[in-house]
C-alpha cells in the first residue's frame, strides 16, 4: 500500500512543480527575449539498502526553449534584436558575465549602455559608457556610433561594440536570476558572425494557448493523483479493518 502511496505523492508534488514553472512561463509571454522552460517526467528507482522496490516520479533537470521569438518593429534606434542565433553579453548583478536576448537597450543616468532591466551591456573592454551625443545608432555588427555634441551630422564616431556572442545551445542553463550562463560559468568570445537589427524587439517564445492547454492538463493530473492518495489511505483503513475482524 505503501508504495501506491508513495508513487502517487511523489507524483503530485513533481506535477505542482511542473505548474509552476508553466505558470512562469505564462507570466512572462509579454517580456521582451523570455525563453520558455520545458518539463519532462520520468520515473527513478528510490536507492538505499535493500531491494530496489519503490519507485518515485521526477520532473528531468529544468531545460530552456531557445527557438526564436517573433520580431517586432518598434522604429526606436535602440531597440535591437538578434538575427538568428546569438545572445548579448551583460553584466548580471553579481558581477558575472550572463546572456540575454533582450534588446530594449538605453542610456542610463550614468551615460552607461543598459538593458531595459537596467543590466549593463558588455562592450569590447567591459560594460559600455556612451559619452553625451546628439544622436545614436548601433550597426548591424553591435558597434555603437554617436554624432557628439555640436558636430555636424556626418561626424561620427565609434565608441564601443556590443559583445555578442554565440555558444552552443546544449552548454547554456538558466539562472535563479533568469539570464543565461554558460554551464561551466565561462566567459564566451565575441563572435563576428552574429548581427543585430535596429528597431526591432525580439519577443518571448512562449505559445499562450499551449501554456494555458498545459495549466489544465497538469491541474487534472494533480487532482488525480490526490484522487490515488485517499484512495490508498481508503485501502489501507478497509485492510486494517479486515485484519481487526479475523
């Protein structure tokens, strides 16, 4: 009986899990670069002394969707957004190098290049300072120009180039913070083959309707497995209750 039980637990408590992450998901279909988290359920042998008799469900490591969310125009000069496979290299806030496809860029108090959640946009030598300029433009290929202060319209100058790097996919996780960082927590070089296009926002991958399909299917199977928990403990009690009589 025991076992039922503990199947049925273990299984009600990875599926609450599950929910939540799916509830992430559906909270963040609105925020700009979000990639999707994915679940999937296995079962695993309960290890300790003795015979491997009880089994318990889990859901696998937390994996991310990188495919590509959807672009939309925005007609403002620093908003970016990657051409394909890429990432843009920011500060997170414990100092570390981190990765984000969003490209809701902009200058800060400070004069310091940042994300739109206020993370600081690596550059060549660091995170990028954007001295005062009449206007701004950032190229295909990350670099960033400015016409300074005064200057006519065809004095420009480069002042940096936005650190965009390209990792292979199966080396990335995500973060307790939500950005993403290489496994091995190292620092990726700049790769020249990936470009950026200005104006344009790079949505979240989350598929609404899917999301909200799984809320339910998971609030089933969690009801179903607490349905499987009374209906051992009404087992247990009909046996107990045998066993007094005989």
């Amino acid at each position: 009986m025991d076992r039922m039980l503990f199947v049925a637990m273990s299984g009600a408590k990875e599926t609450a899990l599950a929910q939540a992450r799916n509830t992430q998901n559906l909270a963040n279909a609105n925020t700009t670069g979000f990639k999707a988290s994915l679940d999937a359920f296995a079962s695993r042998p309960v290890s300790g002394p003795g015979y491997n008799t009880r089994t318990y469900a889990v859901t696998e490591d937390q994996r991310v969707d990188f495919s590509p969310g959807p672009l939309q125009a925005t007609g403002r000069d620093l908003d970016v957004a990657l051409q394909g496979e890429g990432w843009i290299a920011v500060q997170a806030p414990d100092g570390t190098e981190a990765y984000t496809r969003a490209g809701d860029l902009r200058v800060d108090a400070l004069g310091q290049l940042t994300t739109g959640t206020g993370l600081a946009v690596l550059g060549e030598g660091g995170p990028i300072a954007v001295p005062p300029a009449q206007s701004l433009e950032i190229g295909t290929d990350g670099s960033i120009s400015i016409r300074p202060l005064g200057q006519d319209a065809n004095a420009l100058a480069i002042v940096d180039r936005i650190k965009l790097v390209n990792p292979d996919p199966a080396d990335l996780v995500r973060g307790e913070d939500g950005l993403i960082r290489h496994f091995q927590s190292e620092e990726q070089p700049a790769d020249a083959q990936v470009t950026l296009v200005s104006g344009m926002l790079e949505a979240s991958n989350v598929n609404t309707v899917e999301a909200m399909v799984k809320m339910i299917d998971l609030a089933r199977h969690f009801e179903m497995q607490v349905k499987m928990m009374k209906t051992a403990e009404d087992t247990d009690a009909a046996s107990a209750s045998l066993l007094r009589l005989s």
